[in-house]
C-alpha cells in the first residue's frame, strides 16, 4: 500500500519503526509464534505483543543459574474512565486464579493487569476478557493508552457524565481498527460490544486536512502507528482525581449554567518518563492549549494525534513522546501546526477553578438514591494474606450483588451502584476479611502513596518498589512522630526505575530507584499534584533515609506557614536552603550522638511483619519504634 508521506519519511528510523512496518498492522510475529511450542516470544513479537495489551516478563526471584529464564507475561485491561462490569472482574478474579499469580493489580491508568500467565494460556485469558465486556487492546503500545476519568459515579453531575461519556468516545475514536486483535485471540470471532456512536465513525473516515489515511486498515494511525505512547484523560473543573498535568492531552468539560455540555479546554504536552544520567530526557508538565467546542472535538483530537504522528521523533525513541515536541517547537508553532491539521483557530482558554485531589474513600451517596464505596488498595494489589482477604471479600461482594466498579488513578477503586438497603451487608462482609473501609482508619502516609511493581517481574526496574514502600512508610512516619509530626499529610510516590509509572514526579516525596537499594529523590510537588518536584539527591541508599528526612522534618516543622504542606515548603525555601539547615543540623546531631549511627539490616518473617503492623497501629507507634523498644527490654 502508498502511503502519504509524513514530515520525517527520509529520516533514518529508529528499529522499531521497521517492526510495526512490517507487522501487516499488528499480525506478525505474534501470530506465527503464539502457534509455537515455546516458552517466549522472540524480542520483536515482544514489541508487537505490547499493542495487544501484554507485556513478557520474566520472575528475577525464580532466577537460576544455568537455566532459561522464568518467562510469564503480564496482562492489562484497556478500561475507559476505570469501568469495570461484574461480569468482566469475576472473570478476571478467575482468571488470576486460574492462570496468573492469584492476584490483581489496579493500575494507575485505571486498568487491571494480570501477572504471572504462561505463553501458553495468552490466548485463552484473552478470549476469555473478551467475551466477558473487555479488552486488552491498545493498553500497551505506541498508541493511545487507556483514556482516563474521575472515577467518582456522581448521576446528579451531569459534569461527570459527560466526562465518563467522552472517555469512552474518545477511546474508541483513537482505538486500532485492525483485524489482527480478533483474528489472533478469537480465530477472527468478532465479539458483540458496546456499538459505537455514530459521530465517532463518521469522524474517524473525515479527511480533516490530512489527518487519515486513505489506504489500509488503520486510519488515523497508518502502518507505523505513533512515535510512542500517547496518554489522555478527560475531567470536570476543579477534580484532579486523574494527575492531568502529566497527560499528553487532557480535555476539561466546560458546561454552561444549565449544566449542558459546550466544549472542552485542552492541556498537552505533559509526561514524566526520563532515563537516568541522560539529561535530555525529563518530566514536563502539560501547558494550556486552548477551549474547543464539542461539535469538532473528535476533528481536535484526530489534528493533535496526526500532528504527534507526522512530527514526533520516529528516530530516537528516548525524544519521541508529544512533550519533547511541544518543548523543541514551544507551545505557539504546536498550536499553530494543529490547527493547520484541524482547519479552523482554536479558541482561548476559559478560566478555571483550582485543581483539587480526591480520593473518594469510604461511603458516599452517588446522587440518585444509591450508594458509592471508594476502597483503598495497599500499590493496588488485589490480594488475599493471612486474615485480610480482600479478593474473597470482593468476589462475594460482586457475585451476590451484582455491583460495577471503576478504578481510580490512584490504584484504588470504587463500588457503585449500590441499594442502601445493602449497605450493611456489604460493610458485614468487609469486616469479615478484614478490609478496612472507613478512610479515617488508613494510616495518612499510606492513603496518598502509590508504588510500581518494580521487582520481581518488571525489566526495566532497577531496585524495589511495591514490596519496600510499606516498610518505608513506616519508617518515614517513625520520624514524623518523633518531631512531632505525626498526623502530617504527604503524598509519597516510588518507583523502581526512572520511567515513572506511579507519577513519583509530581508527589511532595518521590523516590525513584537509581540502584540497588538506593533512590533518587524529588521534592516540591503539591498534595493536589499541579506542580512538578524536582530532583534533590541523585542516590540516597534506602537504610539512609532516616539520617536523610530528620532535618527536613524538623526544618519544615519550624519554618512551614500556615496550611503550607511539605512539598510547597521545600518549593518555596528552596534547596539550598534544606541543604544548608540539613547540614548544619547533621553536624550538631553527630556531636550529640558521639558517632552513634542507626543501621537496618534485620530481617523479619511474614507473620512477624504482619503481627508488628498490627501492634503499631494499636500502639500509634512506628514499626521501627516498636522493634527498638522491644529490643531495648530484651537486651
């Protein structure tokens, strides 16, 4: 096939441009291979297989010398607006079982991932999500992601409404309209689903001055499809549920006094994926682009995503997301070039309200008589241990009542649609296996963190994540009390690598793996996420961290001003000014403790963890602080 010429065409491409080329629009190798008696896909069905919402992996843990790795592949749901059916999650709950690792991950686009699938059960998972109101397609690749959406189920906010319906319309205007999805995991079956709106098929084939290809089965995406990843959301003023900043576009529905929907202000240009010592390479914060009404939002979103398709770097994949563009071009030529694509000017930016973060835990009405539960999910891991069994608490819950979900951003999620008459016996069931509903009883630090999977299974990370941030909390809130800020809000956010999957870019306290058990640090975000942190220590081994934290703590304790949170004090001090109090407050504390200096090298077993957890929750006391205490009296 011919295909129009993008702007970059006699550019060298990068090595991945050539495998979506070749792939005869996603097919191959994936197809060839998955007939295959193997344990893995080759490196450049790997690439393919991405597309198709799946990503290999292999279990660093089960690692042996001499032997072929422990390949498993990890799964993720492509979820509009976080909208999860019954009938998909109790298939996902089985499938987990069945196939995975006996968990579910909620992720922080609003999906859900599987982990631990052999090769050889990919396609019956697939199916399987299929045929139960789901899909996987399009979660991973280089091409729209998962469209975001507050997660909160308000029927008596048309605001809301609007925003969860064009999640959806804007999903599937930009979702692949490649036969290959169907043709590898369902034999070519294609699936009865939620049909389209028809102004979304008509604005997918209009021309729109050069935004489609007229050629081939991909339209708006052509053979190559896009640069890299490309991530959206939608919101409603004032709700910075969905970390909009950090989106390559975020749409805001803009209402008129009736609450009728007539346009929509545009952001772009965020995203927070850099590498290490590579410097070109950063997080960035999305600008303000302009107001488009809502007849020709589908024409907007089609001329942003051909200008990042025709312009974006297909050369160097480390400067090929839409921020690097929009940075390189400066936020007036971006302008200028979409609207060349889109055909008309866009319009100024209305005002808005300032952003706020909601977590919405805990029981709430949802605005026509029923009830919503937002649940707080420990880094989104959907898991049963010891006596907290959330995923039989779940499974009960959704197969007797019958209950809709949405994920939220901050990897929680929420149950709604819910008769009060139920109320109690679902708030009996949690009480059964433990899980806690009432957000006041969630430990503060632990209610606003977020962790990536990181180790075991995830190849790019580089030290722990999910598995040593509960720890971590701990051991942060043992210095909090011990300045005397032990009720103190933070938003904390880790990563195992520089990557950023759990938004440590725009926490008051990111950490960010740099090596084995040590992190980069950043500081200066906002507790509602409208600001970037920026880096203040490059590598900070972990059983440093509380030598590290004391000083800011204590400086932040003496110095803050009214309402001010941690991560705007360090914003507004400066960093010259932490590390000059820091140091003159470690050399006095040297002095004091004569050289003493606090080591964490002690191993604890499961059941003695969860035990401790439990007491120092009781006890209003740090982990750390119990164990010395029991150490002191023992010794």
């Amino acid at each position: 096939m011919v295909q129009t010429p993008t702007p970059q065409a006699t550019e060298k491409r990068s090595k991945l441009e050539g495998l979506k080329q070749r792939s005869h629009y996603l097919r191959e190798p994936v197809a060839t291979e998955l007939l295959e008696d193997t344990t893995h896909f080759s490196e450049a069905a790997v690439q393919i297989l991405k597309f198709h919402g799946s990503y290999q992996q292999d279990n660093r843990d089960n690692r042996v010398k001499g032997q072929e790795k422990d390949y498993q592949m990890m799964l993720r749901t492509r979820s509009p607006g976080g909208f999860i059916p019954p009938e998909l999650y109790l298939t996902l709950d089985r499938l987990s079982n069945e196939y995975g690792n006996h968990t579910l991950r909620t992720t922080t686009r609003q999906g859900f991932q599987i982990h631990g699938i052999l090769k050889k059960n990919l396609k019956t998972v697939i199916s399987s999500i299929v045929k139960s109101m789901g899909s996987t397609l399009g979660a991973c690749g280089d091409l729209n992601r998962n469209v975001m959406a507050p997660p909160a189920p308000y029927k008596n906010r048309p605001d809301y409404i609007y925003a969860w319906d064009y999640a959806d319309r804007i999903a599937d205007l930009l979702t692949p309209q490649t036969g290959a999805y169907y043709e590898i995991w369902l034999d070519g079956e294609k699936v009865i689903s939620a049909e389209e709106a028809p102004e979304v098929k008509a604005a997918r084939q209009r021309n729109g001055n050069g935004t489609i290809f007229h050629e081939g089965e991909e339209p708006i995406y052509g053979t190559q499809y896009m640069p890299r990843k490309f991530k959206c959301c939608v919101t409603v003023p004032g709700d910075n549920s969905v970390d909009l900043y950090t989106q390559d576009v975020c749409l805001v529905v803009m209402t008129n006094e009736q609450g009728e929907l007539e346009g929509f202000n545009v952001y772009a240009g965020g995203g927070l994926g850099r590498t290490h010592n590579k410097e070109e390479t950063f997080a960035r914060q999305a600008d303000e682009i302009g107001y488009v009404a809502k007849e020709d939002i589908y024409d907007f979103m089609k001329a942003i995503v051909a200008t990042q398709r025709d312009y974006g770097d297909r050369v160097n994949r480390r400067h090929a997301r839409m921020k690097y563009l929009i940075h390189d071009w400066g936020v007036d030529k971006f302008r200028s070039r979409v609207e060349k694509y889109f055909g008309r000017p866009i319009e100024p930016f209305k005002p808005l309200p300032a952003w706020q973060y909601e977590d919405y835990l805990g029981w709430h009405e949802q605005g026509d008589g029923k009830l919503f539960l937002g649940l707080s999910i420990d880094n989104g891991r959907v898991k049963d241990e010891g006596d907290f069994k959330l995923k039989t608490a779940l499974h009960a819950i959704v197969q007797q009542f019958n209950l809709p979900m949405r994920l939220t951003p901050n990897h929680n999620l929420i149950l709604y649609e819910i008769d009060p008459g139920f109320k109690d016996t679902i708030q009996a069931i949690f009480d059964q296996y433990g899980v806690v509903t009432d957000p006041q009883k969630i430990p503060t630090l632990t209610r606003y963190a977020m962790a990536c999977p990181a180790l075991p299974t995830c190849g790019l990370a580089i030290t722990e994540s999910e598995r040593a941030i509960p720890g971590i909390l701990d051991r942060i809130q043992g210095v909090l009390n011990q300045v005397g800020l032990g009720e103190e809000k933070i938003v904390i956010r880790m990563t195992g690598c520089p990557n950023g999957c759990a938004r440590p870019y725009m926490a008051e306290l990111g950490f960010v793996g740099s090596a084995p058990e040590s992190y980069q640090i950043w500081l200066g975000g906002t507790p509602h996420q409208t600001k970037l942190a920026r880096p203040y220590i490059d590598r900070l081994p972990i059983r440093d961290l509380e030598i590290f934290l004391e000083p800011l703590f204590v400086y932040f304790k003496q110095e803050r001003q009214t309402g001010e949170s941690f991560g705007e004090f360090c914003d507004r001090v400066g960093f010259d000014a932490l590390r000059q109090f820091a140091a003159q407050y470690q050399e006095s504390a040297n002095t004091a403790r004569k050289g003493r200096k606090i080591r964490y090298r002690i191993g604890v077993h499961d059941e003695v963890y969860e035990k401790l957890k439990v007491a120092a929750q009781n006890q209003n006391k740090s982990m750390t602080q119990l164990v010395a205490e029991a150490l002191d009296a023992y010794l």
